[in-house]
C-alpha cells in the first residue's frame, strides 16, 4: 500500500492533463519501473494529507476491508516517532463492536536530499506534532474508529468542510524548503 493524496504543505502538482500528481501514484510508479513490484501487488491511499490521515483512510478503505492485519509502515528518520504513534493508536481502535488486532513494525529511512537546516526544521515540527498528537489520543470523545472519522470531519483542518476555507498556517522557511520547491506553506 502507498500512501496519500498529497501533502498540506505543498501545491498539489499537476499532470500535463490536469489531472492531480499523487504522492502515492508516484511512489507506486517508483516501485514498479525502479523496483520492479508488479502492479497489480500495489494498492494506493489517495484521500490522505497527513499522517492522521494516512493510519485512518489505511485501514479504513483497505487493512479492515480486505482483512489485513500485518503491516509494514516504511518512513523517514525524522517522522518515525510521531508515525508509529499515530499508526498504533489508530490501528488500536475497535471499529463495528471488535477489538483492533493488528501487527505493526516499523522501518524508517534516512533523510537524504535534505539539508541538515531542513531536517533540523522537521524534527521541530515532528516535536510539536508528536506533543499534539498525544493530547489527541487521551481526548475521551475519541474510543473507536467512528468517533476518529466524526472528529476528523469536524475538526481536522484538512477534512472538516467547516474548516477547509481557513487561513493556512504560517511555516518558518527552512521547514517549507524542506517540502520541496513547489511548496506553497
């Protein structure tokens, strides 16, 4: 499975057709043409933008539909610690009245081809985020995988209709460097 549509922090790049470049659709294109994955073994993700989003649209549109239960979340150095605590509360919540019974491992890769100033800047963010997060998972109203789909459309900046029309955040530079040259934060 590759995961997500995009990130939140950069324009969404375009084909020469218009149509949208997802982050997963290149990562599988990636697999099959560098590392020759069939296609047909590949499943992509494309309603994420996030990291909450990634674990949730995971198992909601493939682990739990098609009964998977092993998993591998492959992700850079700098974002392991906060992926591994979002992928391990999301895949813990019991969804349709069961218990979760998921096998989790983790692999994280190194930050090439980004600057020791762009990694600095995500290991703050990722900080910050992972102190974020942890509030989140101690939020009483949050005890199953429906109750995490209700907050994230009602209070999740990138899924909630009420807040999509917010002003964005503002991002240091080095940290919207660090996304790429077509980052729009």
């Amino acid at each position: 499975v590759t995961l997500s549509g995009g990130s939140a922090h950069a324009k969404q790049l375009l084909k020469e057709n218009g149509l949208p470049v997802w982050e997963s659709g290149a990562t599988a294109r990636y697999l099959i043409e560098e590392v020759g994955i069939p296609g047909e073994k590949i499943v992509i993700e494309t309603s994420s933008y996030d990291t909450i989003g990634n674990a949730y649209f995971s198992r909601a549109a493939i682990t739990d539909v098609r009964d998977w239960s092993r998993l591998l979340v492959i992700t850079s150095d700098f974002h392991i610690r906060r992926t591994e605590a979002i992928f391990q509360w999301v895949f813990s919540l019991p969804a349709h009245g069961r218990p979760s019974e998921y096998e989790i491992v983790f692999l994280q890769t190194s930050s090439t081809g980004l600057t020791t100033q762009q990694v600095m800047a995500r290991k703050q963010r990722e900080d910050a985020s992972l102190r974020n997060v942890n509030k989140l998972k101690e939020n009483k109203d949050i005890q199953s995988l429906a109750s995490l789909h209700n907050w994230l459309q009602t209070h999740h900046s990138l899924y909630a209709a009420s807040l999509l029309a917010s002003q964005p955040e503002k991002i240091p530079k080095a940290l919207r460097k660090s996304y790429g040259s077509h980052s729009r934060i």
